[in-house]
C-alpha cells in the first residue's frame, strides 16, 4: 500500500456554539463537543483509509478550557499513525476569538477507528509518514499507547511492550 501523509487525512469542522448545545453555565455541553469531535476523526479516518470506518475507542479527552456560547469552535482532527486495519485520530479543538481572532486551544483527544468492508470485516489501511516534528511526536507516541492499551487488556505482554519499557527503564 503507497503510503500516506497525515496532512492527507486533516478535516478541520469549523461551527458556532448556539444556546440549545450549552449548559446551565451557558458553556458548550461535553457530549455535544465529543459528537462534534467524532465526526471529524470519523471523516480524517476514511480520508486516510478510503474505506468505511468505525469508532473503535475514545483513548483520552483532556476537557482544559470551558467553551462558551457564541464561540466559534474549530476541530481539526487527522491521523497520527495507522495500524493494520486501526487509526488512530488526534484531535485538537481551538476557539477563536471574535475581537482579534487569536486562537486558544481549548482541548485534545485521541480516537481509535477501525476500517471495514461493506460486511463489518476489518480491512487493511495505509502506513504514514509524519511529516513535521509534531507529527512524528504523535507518530511515536501512538506505538506506546497502543502497547498500553494491549497490555492493560491483556492482548500483550508486558515484556513484549518494548516502546512502553523503553520510557521506564535506562540502558
């Protein structure tokens, strides 16, 4: 498979928060960000793949900044390291000041998705190439929280986790 860059699969959502997603502090409601956030990281992973893709996990969420009403909030979601038939989607959420347009980051996740065929069965996806210095930190990175992730589910050794060892133990 020709490989990729993760600037091929980039989808930046870009949308108002209005008075029917906040909450009683008149901040954007988590779960409606979250959806927002998913649909990005749904539509990088077909991007990359070119095939249906699923929701397999949501890794990690750091909520850092509330969001609220009126703002204008960006999700830009690509991919930072493709498995077999697995993604994994990074996702960075910024809110843009009306003013000065100055943007803030407000949050980031990490979303696993998978790659199917029309019947459910995974498929194979395409390797990435990072690109920028960021890229190839989320890149190498991704490898560690997978071997976490595998470990803590028991689909892997610990000793078998040699990139998740190496942030542990000093040669």
């Amino acid at each position: 498979m020709t490989p990729k860059y993760p600037s091929d699969s980039l989808t930046v959502l870009t949308d108002l928060v209005l008075p029917s997603e906040t909450n009683h502090l008149n901040n954007l409601f988590g779960g409606e960000l979250l959806a927002r956030m998913d649909r990005a990281a749904s539509i990088a992973a077909q991007r990359h793949s070119r095939n249906i893709c699923v929701t397999a996990s949501v890794n990690h969420v750091a909520f850092t900044k509330a969001i609220p009403l009126g703002s204008v909030v960006t999700v830009e979601a690509k991919v930072s390291r493709s498995f077999n038939s697995s993604m994994e989607i990074y996702i960075d959420v910024w809110i843009e000041d009306r003013a000065s347009g100055n943007r803030t980051k407000t949050m980031e996740a990490i979303y696993t998705f998978v790659a199917v065929d029309a019947t459910g069965k995974p498929v194979e996806v395409p390797p990435i190439i990072p690109q920028t210095e960021l890229e190839q930190q989320r890149f190498d990175a991704a490898l560690r929280r997978k071997q976490l992730s595998l470990v803590l589910a028991g689909k892997m050794k610990p000793n078998d986790a040699t990139e998740l060892k190496a942030l542990f133990l000093k040669e």
